[in-house]
C-alpha cells in the first residue's frame, strides 16, 4: 500500500488580510491503521492546523505530459 502523504498548513489571520493565508509547515503520512505521522518545520503560533492531501503542482503536470 502507498502512503498518502498529506501538506500541513497554519492558518494565518490579520486585520490586513483580505481572507486568512494557509502557510505550509510540514508534512504528514497515513499509516496502516489510518493513524497520522506529523513532522513539522515549524510551530503554529495560533494553534490552527490544517491538513489535506499533497495535490500535484500544476507545473509539474506540464513537464509530464
């Protein structure tokens, strides 16, 4: 079975952001049992995280295909 890597993501908010900014922290993996191994690259300092499924950068596609 592959492992699913998943992108870990702080959410940041401030009066002069339009709409709140998703900075990328770290990475995580699923494992067998549907559990998740986290490591991050730094510390959210509002606590907030984010985590979804690693997409494939629309850049990449381009020297694929």
């Amino acid at each position: 079975m592959e492992a699913k890597m998943k992108a870990v993501f702080t959410i940041v908010e401030g009066e002069k952001l339009e709409k709140p900014l998703f900075r990328r922290i770290g990475t995580g993996f699923v494992n067998r049992d549907q559990s998740l191994n986290i490591f991050l690259d730094a510390l959210p300092v509002s606590g907030k995280l984010h985590i979804r499924d690693v997409e494939p950068r629309k850049d990449d596609a381009r020297e694929h295909g």
